[in-house]
C-alpha cells in the first residue's frame, strides 16, 4: 500500500516530544487505513472506530518504543492488529494467530470445487453484489487467515511487513497467504457457480 505520508515526512524526535501538531500529522495520514482493516477484521463500524481510536491511543503512549526498524504505518497496524484481536477475543476467547501451524499439509489446503468465473461478464464480476460475496467470504476466514490476507492483498502491505505487523515469519504468512486464498477461491465458486448457471439458463 502506497502512504500518503513517508515514514521519512513524519518526524519521530517531535513526536517523542509530545508535539500536538506532529501527532495530528500522524493521525490524519494513517487513520484511513487503519480504519479499514479494523471494519475488514470486525465488520463493524463502532468496533472499527473503536479500534481505530485506541491504535493512536497506544501509539501515543508508546512512542518513545519505537524505534523506526519498521514503517510507521506497520508498526501502527501491529498495534492495530493487537486492537482487533482483543476484541474478537472478548467474544470468542479461542481466536489467536501464534506463529503456529499444525496442519501445513497440502491436503488440508485444497479445495473441493472450483468453478472458472473467467466468462462472466466483468459488470457482473465488479458488481456491488458480487464485492457484498468477497466481503463475505473474507469475515468467513478464520481470523489467523483473515488478517494476513487483509494485510497482504488488501492493504497491500510485503510479506515482511504483513509478518512484522503479525509477529509471524514470513513463511507462515505465505502458507496463511494460500489458505486464504484458496478458501476464498472456493467460497466465490459456490456463489459464481450460482451467477454462471443464471446466465446458461437466460441464454
């Protein structure tokens, strides 16, 4: 993802300072997307301004932490990240993404069905229905899925960042990377199934 402030225009010296109008600076260039992967993570927009208020707060707090060895907008979503969880986790103690991963086999990796949604019209494929599917699809992940590819496909960040913002090795992000993937591959086919079927019978 392309910031739209460099980590080289924020100046950490007057952050660590306390300078109100740096800070300001900080928030108006990194709260869009912080916001958006916090809606993405709890598809809710209280939680997600929630979540997006209590990244600064923590940011605020812990400036004199951080050291400048990641972007600041990966350390922003690190904390962000950590924001989220804690909130999936009141409702569901169970939720973590440990660098961890007992079932790395193949099998359990490919999907059932595919279905190849390539001739489908592209009005049908950039639909607001067929965004409403993806959008779906992504909260039906499990949230160690979930939140790598929401920070690798969707928020664009590398590999190494999207690890750095998890606390995971890069080969376990690629691994959850394919998991994702091929999950949302194979949710995407049942509903583009159903569009391709509609389009052989109106034919």
């Amino acid at each position: 993802m392309m910031e739209t402030t460099s980590q080289a225009d924020i100046s950490l010296e007057a952050l660590r300072a306390g300078d109100r109008a740096e800070f300001a600076r900080l928030v108006d260039a990194y709260s869009a997307p912080i916001y958006r992967l916090g809606l993405r993570m709890l598809g809710n927009e209280q939680d997600a301004e929630d979540v997006l208020q209590n990244t600064f707060l923590s940011a605020l707090t812990h400036l004199s932490s951080f050291e400048g060895r990641s972007s600041v907008l990966t350390w922003l979503y690190r904390i962000a990240v950590n924001e989220a969880l804690m909130s999936l986790r009141r409702g569901k103690p169970e939720v973590n993404i440990d660098d961890t991963d007992s079932s790395d086999d193949m099998d359990n990796m490919l999907p059932t069905q595919f279905v190849d949604w390539g001739a489908l019209p592209e009005n049908v494929l950039l639909s607001v229905e067929g965004k409403h599917a993806l959008d779906r699809a992504i909260q039906n992940l499990p949230e160690n899925l979930r939140t790598v590819f929401l920070l690798r496909d969707i928020q664009e960040l590398s590999i190494k960042d999207t690890a750095d913002s998890l606390g995971l090795t890069e080969s376990n992000v690629k691994i959850r990377l394919l998991r994702a993937r091929l999950s949302l591959r194979e949710q995407l086919s049942v509903y583009y199934g159903e569009r391709i079927n509609q389009e052989k019978i109106n034919d």
